[in-house]
C-alpha cells in the first residue's frame, strides 16, 4: 500500500489539506486495509459501504464513521479517480451534547496545580487566547505581539490565520518563562525531539497532571478550556461575534452553542409565567418601591 499511500498524500498535499487531517485520513484508510487484509484499491463499491456497515454495527461513534467515509470518498474520488467508488449515503450524526464548561476558578485551580513555569504557561495560553490544542504547540516567539497585546495563530483548522486576544497576565508569565528557557524556534519546543515542538500528547499529559493535582472531578478534556474561554467572554458581556472571530470558527453556528452553556445568558432571560401574571409584576414594582 506504500505507493498507494504516496499518491494519497500527495494528492492531500494538492489540496492543501491540514496536517491533522492528513494523518486521519490515513489512519481511516489504514483501517480498511486492516478489516479486508486488501490493499484499498482492490475492493469494490459493497465492500467499502460494508466496512462503514461494520463500524456502525460495531458501535463506532457516528463523527468517527463519517470521518472514516470522508477519507474513502477522498481516496477513492481524488486518489483513484477511476475506482468508480462513491459513498452517497449519510450517516446520522449523534444528538448535540453541550460542551463541559469549567467556572473561572476552576480554571485556575488547574493552571496554578501545574508543576512547571512551562507547563502552567501552556495551560494558561490555552485558556487565555481560547486556542485549540494544534494551536498551542505550534506558536512560535514571533507570534506573541506584545505591542498589539494579540497572538498570531498562523496554523488554525483548515490552514486560516487570525488573532486572538494576549492577556496581560500571559504576557507576564510568557517573559519569566522567556527569561528562564529561551525558546529559539518553538515556543514550547519539544525535550526528546530537537527542533520540534511539543506534540499534542505531551500537551495532553500537562493538563491532565494538573487536572489531578487540583482535585476538580468535574469530566472534561484540555478542549474544555477553549470551551471555556468562550463561555466566561460570554458571560462577561462579549458579543458572540467577536467570539467567533477570536475562536477562528467559519460559521456563526460553531459559536452559538456557548449561548447554550452560558448561565448568566440563560438567568437573564424571564420566564413567560412570570412576564404574563400580574401578581409577580405587582411584586416587582412592589420591591422597587421599597427600594426607593
């Protein structure tokens, strides 16, 4: 399959697609070759739509089989134009959970459980720009623009650049964390890999420790920063908007499911029981009376 692998990547490369989604597609189409122990360009169209089956039957999550058909529609539309291969059908996506939301305290019971300069300033980027992952590991010194008080993401989903906010106290911790360990490259530059920056597992393993280490039980992943600086910009009044722009999401309706988690933006709303009877606007305007 290595030919085959070359083409696909290449083809990939073509298309400009992310790093990150190279490597899932590869890894789906791996997958294939696994299940049927064939190379992917020997197989028919009821072989391919029968391993989406299989995954479907065996439980797989629905985001992972519409990846996986992703992939194969990729392969096989793009790679081996003539394959005849077509994946047409959709696949139901699982019911919409809302994100898991730290408070702010939370927050920084994480951040300051971090054991490390190193480790407490990735967890407070992370936080603080509202940044992916991806985006974290990948900063280099010259996207901090202290001048502009704003971090360049020059590697965000699908390729895109864009600003998002430095915070004052980063900007403090990113100078004694400057001082202290003189990144050259890579901001956060990886220990047993010369020249490389951390990967997304060492990032993963930070957080994790100084989840630990807080004592939060509360369920949630290192994403669920990013989840939660977009909630506490809403809750603090930010329009949804700007939101959108800060977190890089192409449409308004990535950035609308925080007005979901947002408790303040739900408080502030009056119920129509309370709108419409007139006994609680009696004691409204009771209560503002003894106000006065």
């Amino acid at each position: 399959m290595s030919e085959l692998r070359n083409r696909m990547i290449r083809t990939m490369n073509l298309r400009n697609l992310s790093q990150t989604t190279q490597g899932t597609y590869l890894a789906a189409v791996r997958g294939i070759a696994k299940h049927y122990r064939e190379s992917p360009d020997s197989l028919s169209q009821a072989m391919v739509e029968d391993y989406i089956l299989w995954m479907k039957q065996q439980g797989r999550a629905s985001s992972t089989c519409i990846v996986a058909k992703a992939a194969l529609n990729f392969l096989y539309r793009e790679v081996i134009a003539d394959s005849g291969i077509s994946l047409d059908f959709s696949i139901k996506r699982r019911p919409l959970r809302l994100p898991v939301v730290f408070s702010p305290e939370e927050v920084l019971m994480i951040i300051n459980a971090a054991t490390t300069l190193r480790n407490r300033v990735i967890l407070m980027t992370i936080y603080s720009a509202g940044l992916r992952v991806s985006e974290a590991i990948k900063l280099k010194p010259e996207h901090i623009d202290s001048k502009r008080m704003l971090i360049k993401v020059v590697e965000g989903k699908g390729g895109c650049e864009r600003y998002t906010l430095l915070s004052e106290r980063l900007l403090k911790e990113l100078r004694e964390y400057y001082k202290n360990s003189r990144p050259v490259e890579w901001l956060f530059p990886s220990r047993s890999q010369p020249g490389m920056p951390i990967n997304r597992e060492t990032a993963t393993s930070v957080y994790r420790h100084a989840k630990k280490r807080s004592g939060i039980k509360k369920q949630g992943g290192i994403h669920t920063l990013r989840h939660s600086f977009a909630t506490h910009l809403l809750e603090a009044g930010c329009d949804i908007r700007k939101i959108q722009v800060l977190l890089g999401h192409k449409s308004i309706l990535s950035t609308i499911i925080y007005l979901h988690v947002s408790r303040k933006t739900i408080a502030a709303i009056r119920s129509p029981l309370d709108i419409h009877d007139p006994s609680a606007c009696k004691d409204s305007e009771k209560s503002t009376g003894d106000k006065s």
